[in-house]
C-alpha cells in the first residue's frame, strides 16, 4: 500500500481566539484532498478550543511535550494531559526546540517514548543546520537524531511520522531544491533498511519542512520518497489548503 500524504501545520508560538477560527474556517470551507491527512499543530493552550471547533477528519497535536506523565515540572504539559483534551499528535524534536532549549537527540528520544506510550501518535522532526550541510555532515546527523529514536520508537513506527527539515531552511524563505529534500529522503529510506527494517523502510511517512509555500509544494510533492510537508509561517494563511492538496 501507498504512504498516505501528510500535511503538518506547525504553528508555532503564533495566533489569538480569532485568528485561530479564521485558520479553522478556511481549513473547513477548503476542499481538502480527501487523500491528504492533515495534522495542525497548536500551542498548548488552545489545544481544547481547537480539538472541539475542528472536524474530526483533522488530527491536532500539541508542539512539544515533557518525558514524564505528571509532577513537579512546571510549566510543561503531558501525554496523558495532551490525550486527555482529546488531541491525538504531538511534535517533537522541532529544531527551535532543540537550538533555542537545548533539546538533546536523548531527552526527545525520552520524550517520543512516552507520547507512543500513551498512544500518541508523534511527528518527529530533524535536520542539520547550514553549517553541517556545508561541512559536508548533512547525512551524518539526520542520521545519528534518526538513531536515537530507534530504541524510544521500537514497534511503534505505524504511530510516527518522520519530518526532515533543515534548519536553515525553517522560516528563512530558503526552500530545500526538491533534488536536495529527495537525495536526503531516499538517504533516510536506506539508512531505515539497513538499521531497523525493511518494512518500516517503505512505510514511514517523511515530511519535508522548511519554507513550503503554494508555490513550490507541488513540485517537492512530485518527489518520490516525499510523503508530505510539515509547514510553519504558511500553515497560518489561507495557502494552507493549497499546501495539502499539493499532491493531486
Ligand atoms: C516549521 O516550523 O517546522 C517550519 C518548517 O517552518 P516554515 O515553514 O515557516 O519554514
């Protein structure tokens, strides 16, 4: 069976009541590829308000979540709590998570185990940044962040979504040349044979993200080992629909 395409919109620290309706209007008068899954990504707060004024046919998921289910860690959220409004995704691994709080590849590993655990389903995002590609060290690291999740993932791969994004192309208006975001998929592909399985290999979803627009989605979702996109700034404007409808 086909991967079925993935549009992830990640929202970041970004939005108000207001707006978040508007996003939730134009998704709901969009006509959305029906064989487009489509996965918003909330700041915590509005979790609740989202899942209840969002159509089921869109999965939410909370941007982040802490390794432990519950106590004395203030400020974060949980997987039972994010499961617990009713959300079914969380993201982890997101680049600013790991350069702006330094977020290390063990302590999102601890973290996408829990969130399977509690049958959360997890979009985990890597990617090297300018620096490591021109060194060369592109498929080192997106190899070594990949490893790390082997374990923290084990049998649960149905439950995850990979999402390669390089960091400089997050929120830079640099996109990835549909060339570049392939060579690295079909990298990943191989690298997943080799190490964990062959099955999985074929069947995980990996998103690219870094600055897809309605201009340059249709041609990256041309490519064969892409399997759909994890969008910011975009996934906030009406283009959005454009987006995950790249495909067909
Ligand atoms: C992201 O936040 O994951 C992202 C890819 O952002 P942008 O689309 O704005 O580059």
């Amino acid at each position: 069976m086909g991967r079925k395409f993935v549009v992830g919109g990640n929202w970041k620290m970004n939005g108000d009541s207001n707006q978040i309706n508007e996003i939730i209007n134009n998704l709901k008068n969009g006509s959305l590829d029906p064989n487009a899954e489509v996965v918003i990504g909330v700041p915590a707060i509005y979790l609740a308000q989202v899942r209840s004024n969002t159509p089921k046919t869109i999965g939410v998921a909370a941007q982040n979540c802490w390794k432990a289910d519950k106590g004395a860690f203030t400020g974060e959220i949980s997987a039972p709590m994010i499961k617990d409004v009713g959300a079914e995704w969380v993201i982890l691994g997101h680049s600013e998570r790991r350069t702006i709080f330094g977020e290390s590849d063990s302590l999102v590993a601890e973290k996408v185990a829990n969130a399977l655990q509690h049958n959360l389903k997890v979009i985990a995002c890597i990617g090297e940044t300018l620096e490591e590609r021109e060194s060369g060290k592109t498929e080192e690291v997106v190899f070594r962040q990949t490893k790390a999740l082997v374990p923290a993932i084990g049998d649960k791969w149905n439950n995850v979504v990979l999402a390669y994004e390089p960091v400089w192309a997050i929120g830079t208006g640099k996109t990835a040349s549909p060339q570049q975001a392939q060579d690295v998929h079909a990298s990943l592909r191989k690298w997943l044979a080799e190490n964990v399985s062959a099955e999985v290999a074929q069947s995980v979803r990996i998103q690219y993200g870094g600055s897809v627009t309605a201009a340059n989605a249709k041609e990256l979702a041309a490519c064969e080992d892409i399997d759909g996109f994890l969008v910011g700034g975009a996934s906030l404007k009406p283009e959005f629909v454009n987006i995950i409808n790249a495909k067909h």
